[in-house]
C-alpha cells in the first residue's frame, strides 16, 4: 500500500511539472499580448534612457504592443531595479541598465533589500559603450598624465563627479587607486547631472559612459583626455586609452543590458533576447548605436549571468583594495 501511495505522488509530480512546463510553453507563444513596462533606474538622459527609448520604439513597431519606458531613478539604480526585482516573472516587467552600476550600488549596501545576482535572471548584454575621461576645459592638463601630475601637485584639491556608487565612480576610484592620487568625490544624481557639474565648473574631472557624454566633448564643453576601451574608438581615433596613457589592463565602461524578474520562464527570456538581438544588429541600429560610441552586443543569458558574477567579484576585490564604501 505504502509503495502505491509514493507510486501516485511520484506521478503526481511528474504531472504538475508537465503542467507548469506547459504553461510557460503557452505564455511564451503568445508573449507580448499587452504592453511591456521598461525600467530605467536612472535619470532621464543617460546612456540607459538614450538607447532604451531607441529600442523601445523598434519593439513597439515589431511586436505591435506598447512598450513604455520609465525611469524609475535614485539610490545608484536600487529604487528602479528593486521594482523589477519584486515585479511577476511574467516578462512584462523588465529592467534595461547600465548592468554594472545597480550592482555595484546592491554590493556596497549594508543590509541590501534585494540580491542583483539572485533575483534577476539576465536575458542579454546588448551593447557597450566607453567611459570618456574628461575635465573642465579650464584644468590645466592635456593628457593623463598631467592630470595625475596635477593631482599629485593638488592632493585633494581636484572634485571628481560622479553618481554615487555607480560604475563611472568606481573607475575613479580604480583610477586613482593605480595612480596613486586622491581627489574629492562630488556625487550628482546620474550622468546627465555629472556632466552638468563639470561644464558648469562645480567639479574637475569625470568619467562618464561615451553616448551622453560625447556630443558636450564636440560642442567644446568638455575636453576630452582619454577613453576607457581597450581599443581606440572609430568615434574619436585621435584620443589615447588609458591603457597606453599608463595604465596597462584598465578596462571599464557602460555594459547596457536588460534583466527581467527571477524566474521567468526560459521561453520568454529567449524570446526578449532574440528579438532585441534582431533590432540592435539590424544596419540602422548598427549605425545609429556605432555612432554615438556604443557596440551592439547579443550576449545570451547564462553568459550575461557568468559576466555579472565575474564583475561582482572584481568590485569586492576593488573594495578591499580601496577600503572603498559608498559616499567617498
């Protein structure tokens, strides 16, 4: 009797797991039936909102449902990606990002109310962009090494602006960790603000992620003295990276991805993936993203996931090394 009783719960889970592969089978066939809220946990006119908004229009004519975008900012990308993260894993909720700055932000609270590795499941890396190393036209320096001349010259003299605990900051902090220099951390309210700071002379020197910075760089607001790819930039092939300015391996920038709640079914996450991929390397988009400085990306889901455990570990490496905590 007892060997029948497992016997019909051992079929009864079988069944039930049948049945909810089933469903999502069902929901990812006829994924998108009505609109698609998109996240953006940042200020409106950022890398993030720029190329979210250029793909949301594409969505939107391709899947024939409104695709709404909203920015949802403050806290470094926690208020924004903390509403996805408790959002239904149904993938009308999705969370597009400079993937490394909620991170970042998640890592250095003290009693996190979310976990950015647990309770997202990646659906794609989907392009990447440089930071640029600019200052005020005014500072007296010309290359990266004269700004770290200048800053060794001025200990603590020199405002660094950037979001707090974002991944422009945290390669300032890489930056002047390597160089051996220390400057004051002015922290704005995203890359919009940090760029205002340094036109309008409240601070010195930033990075800041290449698609929102570069068109202040050719109006003459900005000068530009390095860019942080490994590689020149087609963009601006005269500017040096820091890497050959002195600083071998130094690699950071705005990796733009979209995460959507754990637990959503495979089907849907592969869906989203599928059809951004088609949108971002289609030749207009190609162009328009090449443009601006940023490479399209179709990085899948469980590479994406590899990739933000890798960073996680590099940032508590950097912590350690910096004794950095947020607000510095």
């Amino acid at each position: 009797m007892q060997r029948i009783t497992v016997a019909f719960k051992f079929v009864g889970v079988v069944l039930l797991a049948a049945s909810s592969a089933a469903l999502a089978q069902g929901a990812a066939e006829s994924y998108p039936n009505k609109a698609i809220r998109i996240i953006i946990p940042f200020p409106p006119g950022g890398t993030s909102d720029i190329i979210g908004r250029q793909i949301g229009v594409k969505l939107t004519e391709r899947w024939g449902q409104q695709i709404i975008i909203e920015s949802r900012a403050g806290a470094g990308g926690l208020i924004g990606s903390e509403l996805v993260a408790r959002a239904p894993p149904d993938g009308y909720t999705l969370l597009m990002s400079d993937l490394r700055s909620p991170l970042i932000a998640n890592l250095v609270q003290p009693k996190p109310a979310f976990d950015y590795i647990r309770d997202f499941a990646p659906v794609m890396e989907l392009s990447y962009s440089p930071h640029l190393l600019g200052t005020h036209p005014s500072l007296p320096v010309n290359s990266v090494k004269e700004l770290i001349a200048l800053a060794k010259r001025r200990p603590g003299e020199l405002n660094f602006a950037a979001s707090i605990a974002g991944a422009p900051q945290l390669a300032g902090v890489d930056f002047a960790n390597r160089a051996g220099i220390k400057w004051v951390y002015l922290t704005g309210r995203g890359g919009a603000q940090t760029v205002m700071d340094v036109i309008q002379g409240q601070a010195h020197v930033m990075f800041n992620g290449m698609v929102a910075t570069l068109p202040h760089v050719k109006s003459g607001k900005l000068k530009l003295l390095a860019v942080t790819s490994a590689q020149r930039n087609a963009n601006i092939p005269e500017t040096p990276t820091i890497a050959e300015s002195g600083m071998p391996g130094f690699l950071t920038g705005s990796w733009q991805g979209i995460l959507a709640p754990a637990g959503t079914p495979p089907e849907i996450l592969n869906k989203v993936h599928a059809e951004v991929s088609r949108i971002i390397t289609a030749p207009d988009m190609k162009e328009r993203l090449r443009s601006q400085g940023a490479d399209p990306l179709t990085t899948p889901p469980n590479e994406t996931r590899i990739g933000l455990v890798n960073e996680r570990d590099r940032l508590v490496k950097l912590f350690r090394e910096t004794n950095y905590k947020a607000g510095q």
